[in-house]
C-alpha cells in the first residue's frame, strides 16, 4: 500500500523549524504541519555512543508534543549530529568555533548520523541513519569565505551540503544525501510505511 493511503485521514506533525527538513518532507509529497513548542534541551548523557545520541535527542524532543496529539496525528522529530574521529561536532557556537570545526573536517572523512522518532495511537518507532561525508582539503581561504558568506551556524558540522561548500569541498558520501542535509527521506518513507502497517492504527 503507497504511504499516501495509509495517511488517509491522519495528520503528519512535523516538530522542527528546520527549513532543510520542511523542505525534504514537503519534496517528498506528504502534506504536513509544522509545529513548535519553543526551545528544546539538547544536552545528552555523557555515557552516550555518539551512534546513540541523535536516537536519544529525537525521542526527547517529541516528550513535548506527545501530551498534545490528537487522536489522529503522527509526531514525526528529527536530530543531526557530525562525527569526525569519534569527536561530535554539533552546531557551532559562533563565528571561530564554526571555522575550527571546518578545519577538523577538512581533508577527511566524517559521520553524519540522523536520529529520527515517529508517535502515533502511544506507538513509537525510533531509527537512524548515518552518511559518511568526505572532504578535500580546504584552503582557509575557502573555509572563511563559506563562513563569512552563508553564515552556516544552525547547521551541526557548520556547513550545509547543499550550498557552496558542498559543491567545491566534497569529494564523495556513502549513503543517503538528503541524510546529511538533515532528513533521510528515503528511510522515512519506508519505515513511515511499517510503523503505520503495524498495530499502530
């Protein structure tokens, strides 16, 4: 059965302001909502494998929608970290912290892991996906003027591959690349249709 059937009378909420995801869901041709409910802790245990983290932070970001649910809606969150030789590298902090990021990313591989959770009918459904990304070097010519220029500092690993820094900078990615622009829309689409074929409805 296509996933637009099994939406038939249900609602997709998606709990993220990111214009990249709003724009991968949108693309993918499910209608949907956008809602917020303000700032959201990210911190994570400590102990955690960087594999776990964006699973973890996912599901923590939908304990504050899940009170709220209609009967008839599904609760789609989402989080993106960057792994570079087991370090995570989150979203950068300001100007320099965004150019050091860079730096640690220039000229070699790294991890873009996506954590995403779905609720509906008090059923969840938690995955991941991961991409690795690799770069050339970079010249710190080229990595001030990216910053400078698109300003990249809500964005985990300080860069978008969409934008210019993907085109001159990556080499090549094995995996999903709607993954390391923030969504894996592929793996949502099919794991969108077994959660909703299961006992969920």
């Amino acid at each position: 059965m296509l996933l637009h059937q099994l939406l038939k009378g249900k609602s997709l909420v998606l709990a993220s302001q990111s214009p990249r995801r709003q724009q991968l869901l949108a693309e993918l041709g499910l209608p949907f909502e956008v809602r917020i409910n303000g700032e959201i802790d990210e911190t994570y245990p400590p102990n955690l494998y960087p594999q776990e983290i964006p699973e973890y932070l996912a599901k923590k970001k939908a304990e504050s929608y899940i009170g709220s649910l209609a009967s008839h809606e599904i609760l789609l969150t989402s989080d993106t970290i960057v792994v570079c030789n087991g370090m995570v590298l989150g979203k950068p902090t300001d100007r320099q912290n965004a150019i050091e990021i860079l730096k640690q990313l220039s000229g070699c591989k790294h991890s873009v892991i996506t954590g995403v959770a779905l609720h509906f009918n008090n059923c969840e459904h938690i995955f991941s996906a991961s991409t690795d990304v690799y770069f050339r070097k970079l010249a710190d010519e080229e990595i001030l003027h990216y910053v400078d220029t698109f300003k990249p500092f809500d964005k985990a690993g300080a860069y978008g591959i969409q934008e210019w820094i993907g085109y001159v900078g990556v080499e090549r990615i094995d995996g999903s690349y709607f993954n390391v622009m923030g969504l894996p829309v592929q793996k949502l689409y099919t794991e969108l249709i077994a959660f909703l074929s299961a006992n969920c409805r």
